[in-house]
C-alpha cells in the first residue's frame, strides 16, 4: 500500500526537524550504509535545514574564514544530537568526496538535497 502525500510530508518534516549537527571531518573511506558516524571529525557546524516538497530537504553548513585544519577534509556527517543529552547521537548521513584544503584563505559551503522516499 503506498503511502499518503500528507504522510510523506509529516516524515520529511519529522527528518527535517533531527537534523541538526554538520560534522566535516578527515575519514575518507567510501561511504556506506553500516557507517558509524564520522570516522575522524574535524569540526561541529549547525546546519540550514529546509524542507523543499514532501520529498526533499536542503542541508547547508558553512565553514568561515577562522576554520583552517592541516589535513584534508574529505567526509561530511549530518547527525541528530539530543539536546538533552550530549551522548545521544543518531548519524544519518555520511558522505565523502575528494580531499578539500580548508586554510584561511578559504570559505567552505557544503549543500546537499536529501530525497526521502
């Protein structure tokens, strides 16, 4: 039986509303779906989070200027965090793409669309 559009959109919004942690870090095994999390997190940002349709969101997470790491950043992790306790952590999303410098002479913005089906 499939699922009812109105259905669909609560569970996108119900996504939406966990994502709330963008962890850039240096891992760079290919992504799977038995991942942890990230393998070796460099930095936390808080992520723009839009639901787009009953569909699709949009994540963006931003690194400025004052983010500058020696290694490569090669993973990015979008994760929920309990604002109530600091040890609960649901990874949702783990990426990984070609080594990227991020030194001061740099802004790094990463998007991503989500499609939940």
């Amino acid at each position: 039986m499939p699922i009812l559009t109105e259905a669909n959109r609560y569970l996108t919004e119900q996504l939406a509303n966990r994502i709330n942690e963008m962890v850039f870090g240096f891992g760079g095994s290919v992504a799977t779906p038995e991942d942890g999390g990230a393998e070796r997190p460099a930095v936390v940002v808080t992520p723009t989070v839009r639901v787009l349709d009953e569909h699709t969101l949009s994540v963006e997470g931003r690194l400025t200027i004052s983010d500058t790491f020696s290694v490569p950043l090669r993973e990015v992790v979008l994760q929920y965090r309990s604002p109530t306790d600091n040890t609960d952590i649901t990874p949702l999303f783990r990426y990984t793409f070609k080594s990227i410098d991020k030194t001061s002479s740099n802004e790094l913005k990463f998007s991503v669309i989500v499609e939940v089906n």
